[in-house]
C-alpha cells in the first residue's frame, strides 16, 4: 500500500515583513551572506518563495531591512535622564555590540541615495552634540567625527571577528600577535614595541569606550 508524503508543517502565525526580515537575520548570523536565499528563506518560514517576494522585492531589500533591524534594535534602549555624554557613550557601546554580535552588518552600512541605514544614528548622535553646548557652525564636524569613529571602529571589530577562525583563543591570538610586534626592529617600531603588553592584554570594548571618552573630552575642551 502507498503511503503519503508528509508534508512540512506549515507556519502557524502570519506571514509578515517583521517575520521575513527577522529570520533572515538569524540566517546571516548563522550561515553568513552567501546561505541567504529566499529558497532557504522559505524553508525556514515553512512557505514559498513568492510568499516572500509579495513582502521583499529582493536580496538587496532584504539586506537593507535586516541592517536596519540591527541598527534600530541598537538604538533602542534609550534613557531620558541620560547626560549628552552619558547617552553618546551608551549609543556607541550599543551599536559596537551589534555589530559584535551581527558582524556582517558592517559591509551593509554604505548609504546610498534612497537608502541610509546610519542616518538615525547620525540624528541622535547630532542632538545630543547640541546638547553638550557645541556651537552649531561646529556640530556637523563634531557629530561626523564621532559617527565615523563609531562605525569605523565596530566595522573594524566585526571583520577582525569575520577573519578568524570560530574557536579561536583569544588570548592565545593576541599572545602571537604580540610576539611578533616584540621582534619588530627596536629603531622603525620603537612606538609600536613599546606597547606591546598593552596590546596582549587589552579589551577591545573598553578600548573602543575609551576612545569616545577622549573624543567627547576634546569636544567639551574646544576653544
């Protein structure tokens, strides 16, 4: 006697952009750039590819809302009695563990004329600029700089974090790395070599935290 094929479960809740972009996040955070396909898509959302078509027209669009999903989800936690320089720091930390966390994020965050996923950070970054008292034919300078430290520092850490191997030590890592800056020639690396220690130990978090305290420092220090 011939027995049926099962057929896959189908999904019980509704179908939705919400849904789509948020299973294509946990793709790429899985399988990367390159496994995300509406067909493997739809599988993971038990339905068919057109399904997801009448949501996202494309890859490129998908790609587009699950960056904004990240960086939206980073901005979100928010404290109203926050000072300026409190709220800064706390947007900085939130998006370089994003990025820590969805380390492909960063080769999605180019704008591009009708689309820029940082653009929100840019406005938040600039009001609270504002607040600190920067004048305001100083404030776009100001708040770029702090923008291009902040995602030129956690795109740098996510794609550290892409090139190394899962299961890597990273204290091991950061030992080799430090045995090769100490044999460095002593004359073309004095400054390079002499930090050497501070490199085998440090934290790239608290590293990258120090350096918005020292560039809102040099804003509150301006002539």
């Amino acid at each position: 006697m011939a027995t049926r094929t099962r057929r896959p479960e189908r999904r019980q809740e509704p179908l939705s952009r919400e849904r789509i972009v948020a299973a294509a996040v946990d793709l790429l955070d899985s399988v990367g750039e390159s496994g995300l396909t509406f067909r493997t898509l739809a599988e993971r959302l038990a339905t068919g590819p057109g399904a997801i078509y009448w949501h996202v027209t494309g890859k490129s669009e998908l790609l587009a809302a699950a960056t904004d999903a990240v960086i939206g989800g980073a901005l979100a936690a928010d404290d109203p009695g926050a000072t300026p320089r409190d709220a800064v720091r706390a947007l900085a930390l939130g998006v370089f563990d994003a990025l820590d966390v969805h380390p492909w994020v960063g080769a999605h965050l180019v704008s591009t004329a009708s689309h820029s996923p940082t653009l929100p950070l840019f406005e938040r970054i600039g009001r609270q600029v504002r607040a600190l008292g920067v004048p305001e034919s100083a404030q776009f300078t100001a708040a770029s700089t702090l923008m291009n430290y902040i995602l030129g520092v956690a795109g740098q850490n996510a794609a550290n974090t892409r090139r190394v191997e899962p299961g890597t030590d990273r204290a091991a890592h950061l030992d080799r790395v430090a045995g090769t800056w100490a044999e460095l020639d002593p004359e073309e690396y004095a400054f390079t070599r002499s930090v050497t220690e501070q490199l085998r130990g440090h934290d790239d978090r608290a590293e990258f935290a120090a350096g918005i305290d020292l560039i809102l420092t040099g804003i509150a220090g301006r002539p």
